[in-house]
C-alpha cells in the first residue's frame, strides 16, 4: 500500500528528474552568455543533440557513443553560432532564433525520415543500461534523502557535477576570469592579450554542447519514442534562457534554480495524486484546471523576466558587453 510518505518521496524524486535537463540547458547557456554571446537558439540545439545522440547511441547501442555524439552534434551548432556572430558580426538574435528553428525542424526531418525503423530504447540494452538508476552505496540507504537525492541515473550526477565544475572554471581559474573580462569588456580583454574570437569559440561550443547533453537526457527520460507531432525539448530550451537570469548567471545557483521550475512542472503531472494523499492541505488542487498547470512553467518564467526588467542593480551577474558584437578595429 502506497503510503503519504512514498507519494512525497516520489514526487521530490520527480521534480528533480524533471529539473536535470533546465540544468544543463541553464548552464551551457550561462558558458555562453558569459563570453558576451546571447544565443536564443538553446531550444535547437537541444533538439539536435537529442536525436543525433540517441539515433546514433542506439545504432551502435552504447550509451557513450550517445553521449559523446549529444555533446560534439551539439558543439558544431556552436561553432555554427560562433561563426555567423563572431566572425561575420550576424545579428545574434536573429542567429539564435534561426538555430532554434533550424535545430527543431532538423529533429522532426530525422525522426520521420527513419519513420518505422525508430530505434527503441527496449532494443538497445546498452542504451537502456546506461540510463538506468545507479544507487550510490550507503547514502543510497539513508531514509527518505537517500531515495530522493541518491538513487538517480548517471546523468543526474554528471549534470550537478558539470554545474559545479563550471562554476569553479569561472571563479577560480585563470581562463574562467578571462572569459568573464571578454563578458564585461572584450576591448579591454583584447588588448591585455586575451584572444577574444578563439575564447568566444570555444565557450560557446562547450555551452552549446552541453546543452545537447540535455536534449539526450530528456529523449531518454521519454523512453526514446519519437512523436511526429511533438519535440522532446518541449520549450524548456526557452525556460533555460530565463533560468540564466533567475539564477543570476551563477552555475552552482542553477542546481537550486531548476528544482524550482521543475516543481512546477512536475505539480502539472502529480496535482491529482498530492490533491488524493493530502485533502486536508492540497485538495483545492482538484479545483484548478490541468492547463494551467500545464502553462505554469511558461507564466513562471514570464514573471521571472518581468522582475529582472524592474530590479537592474549592481548585483546583477549579467555580463556588461551580452549580446554585442566585437569589432576589433572600433577599440
């Protein structure tokens, strides 16, 4: 008998599997951002590192090939970025948003072009093995924390691992402090003889390639089966964008700033049970349509950007130069 316990613990579990994929789409992005880029194509980039790395991780059955063809699909995305910005001085708006398109309508064209002979994942033991849950010995054990923070697959773990990485790159290094001098001011960076363009290159490939990584995590999260009609990423690429601002472009605030969204969005699926279980608290869920649950998450995020337009102030860990461009000659 499922007990008022087990559905708490279960729905705790939930927000943070639902969390994991803004993770990794909010920090790939705050890699980005902080060399000065703004790309809103997060959303295409995602989708293309989802099912370029699940096709190909299910044709050789590995789940490092998925991974490692997640990451790269989706860095070339931000060399493709990179290139139109940085060294043609597109527009990176207008960039962004012709990814995001381009990446979306690249991911429906693969999986209708495969059409019947879709991978699934029950075929491909390696893949299934690879996203399966991985207990951490004796902390796995500890009551009620034990289920919820250490009973996840391995890219539940890679995912705040990447996130505190980054953060300590950025604060704590010489190339991270670099990064953030080409954010602020690329001119000043440029001339003490920090090389800007390859800086701004290789951070942007390396966000966007992490960003691929949760595309993969959401298309194996959804048991791999591909929908003509509908996209794995499902607008969190967009909800990641306005994540960077929540978390005030801070990776390591990013684990805390997910768990937000992702109760939301695990609210949308859980409400009935949590309205069941708890009556006397939560059963005036009941009385609140699905859809708004549903479009929570986006009115959340509307919000989140609302604030941030009325709050500007010294704090802020924008970076002063985002979504600039450099012109070497104008410094």
């Amino acid at each position: 008998m499922t007990t008022a316990n087990d559905v708490l613990i279960l729905f705790i579990f939930s927000v943070i599997v639902y969390s994991i994929p803004l993770l990794y789409g909010t920090v790939g992005e705050i890699m980005v951002e902080k060399s000065g880029s703004l790309n809103l194509g997060v959303e295409g980039t995602m989708a293309i590192g989802a099912v370029t790395g699940y096709v190909l991780g299910c044709r050789a059955d590995s789940f490092i090939v998925a991974l490692l063809v997640a990451f790269i699909a989706s860095a070339l995305v931000g060399a493709l970025f990179a290139f139109l910005t940085v060294t043609l001085q597109a527009n990176q708006n207008v960039t962004g948003l012709t990814i995001t398109t381009f990446g979306v309508a690249l991911y429906f064209f693969i999986g209708n072009g495969i059409g019947d002979k879709w991978p699934q994942i029950k075929d491909h033991p390696s893949m299934a093995g690879g996203f399966s849950v991985v207990e951490i010995p004796v902390l796995s054990d500890i009551p009620f924390i034990g289920k919820i923070l250490f009973s996840h697959n391995f890219m539940v773990y890679l995912a705040v691992a990447i996130a505190i990485i980054c953060w300590f790159y950025l604060n704590k290094t010489v190339p991270g402090l670099k990064l953030r001098a080409i954010g602020e001011n690329p001119g000043a960076a440029d001339s003490l003889g920090v090389k800007v363009s390859l800086m701004k290159y290789i951070h942007i490939m390396a966000g966007s390639g992490i960003m691929g990584l949760g595309g993969l995590y959401m298309g194996l999260n959804m048991g791999g089966t591909f929908e003509g009609s509908n996209c794995w990423i499902n607008g969190y690429g967009w909800i990641a964008i306005a994540l960077v601002i929540f978390v005030n472009w801070n990776p390591a605030f990013a684990v805390i700033g997910t768990f937000v969204f992702g109760f939301f969005n695990t609210l949308s699926v859980y409400n009935g049970v949590l309205a069941k279980t708890f009556p006397s608290v939560l059963g005036w869920l009941t009385n609140i349509p699905d859809q708004f649950f549903s479009a929570l998450p986006f009115i959340v995020t509307l919000l989140v950007l609302v604030i941030d337009s009325m709050r500007r102030n010294k704090s802020s860990g924008q970076p002063a130069a985002i979504g600039r461009n450099y012109y070497r000659e104008d410094r």
